[in-house]
C-alpha cells in the first residue's frame, strides 16, 4: 500500500465511523425524546448528516468516477425526501392537535 | 476486516433498537418516524453492503428505498392519518 492510500483508507474509516455514530444518536433520540416533534428534529437531522458522512467516506473508496455521482445523488434524494416528508408528518401533527412537549 | 460490512451490522442493531418505538408509539405518527428512520438507515446499511460485499447493483436497491420511503410518508400523511380520529394524546 502506497501512503496514499493508507491515508484515504483511514480518513474513509473515519468518516464511516463518524456516520456510524450519528445514526446512533438519532436512534437514541427516537427512543428517548418526550414527545413526537422532538423525535422529529433528532432522527431527521441527525440521520441525514449520518448517511452524507457515510456517503462521503464511501465515495472515497468508490473506484470510478459514476460511482460517485451515483452515491452523491442518493445522498440528495434522501435529504430533499426527508425534508419533504418530516415537514408533512409535522404539520399534520399539529393540525391534528397534538401539542409539543413543555418541561413539567 | 471488512470495515463497511461491520458498519452495516453496527446500522442493522440500531435499526432493531427502533423497532421499540414502533412497539410503543404513542401516537401513529410515531410509528411513521420509525419507518423514516428505517428508510435512511436502510439507504446507509444497503451502500455499505454495496461496498463490503462488491455488488454494485445494491446501489440501485438503495435509491429505490429512497424513493419508497418518501411515497411512504405522503402516502400516510394523506390517507391514514387525516381520516382516523383515535390516538390523539393530551
């Protein structure tokens, strides 16, 4: 292995890694936050910067060039879905009538 | 050792951690944020096993759960939840 590669093999294990953890938090903030609004704001931010970080370390050992572009544009999708989505589920919440959560 | 592989697995036990809030809800919306959740984290998990096991057709399975679970959300947002009047807590 050249030291180029190494390097590009540990800054994609980073990334990786990195990406691994803030899917985590976002889990953890599903199952732990008080009400349904809150749950919101943790899984879809938290989710989404955790796959561009996997989509980043990825694309560092993708070995041509429409790979890439492929991952990138998977990673655009999902963040313009996800908005879309989590802005929908909100506002029918609240037009529902479920109030957000206040400290007791 | 296979560095995506073992992220994928690491993505999959969160996955079946979620599956405990679409046990417990509350509310029906809280089930669909599970299901969100389990869409990208399905996205992550599919790219990884794409790289790990050196089948690029994964990728193609991956941006159709993209666009699934979009259609998912809409397709709730529009149709189960407007309708029902339950599970509305104080």
């Amino acid at each position: 292995m050249s030291p180029t590669e190494w390097v590009i093999e540990i800054a994609s294990i980073l990334l990786l890694a990195a990406g691994a953890v803030f899917f985590f938090a976002g889990t953890v903030g599903m199952l732990r936050f008080p009400d349904f609004y809150s749950r919101l704001h943790a899984l879809t931010k938290a989710d989404n910067v955790g796959l561009g970080l996997t989509v980043l370390g990825l694309a560092l050992r993708a070995d041509s060039l429409a790979t890439v572009g492929k991952l990138l544009v998977i990673w655009a999708l999902v963040l313009l879905a996800g908005a879309t989505a989590s802005h929908l589920i909100a506002r029918s919440g609240l037009r529902r009538g479920i109030r957000p959560w206040t400290a007791p | 050792m296979n560095v995506p592989l073992a992220i994928a697995a690491f993505l999959l036990l969160n996955l079946a951690a979620g599956l405990w809030r679409v046990m417990r809800g509350p509310t029906a919306a809280d089930r669909m944020l599970a299901a969100q959740l389990f869409g990208t984290t399905a996205v992550a998990t599919l790219l990884l096993l794409a790289e790990g096991t050196e089948q690029p057709a994964l990728r193609d399975v991956a941006l159709v759960f993209a666009l699934l679970a979009a259609v998912a959300a809409v397709a709730f947002v529009q149709r189960v939840w407007s309708r029902r009047t339950e599970d509305v807590p104080d």
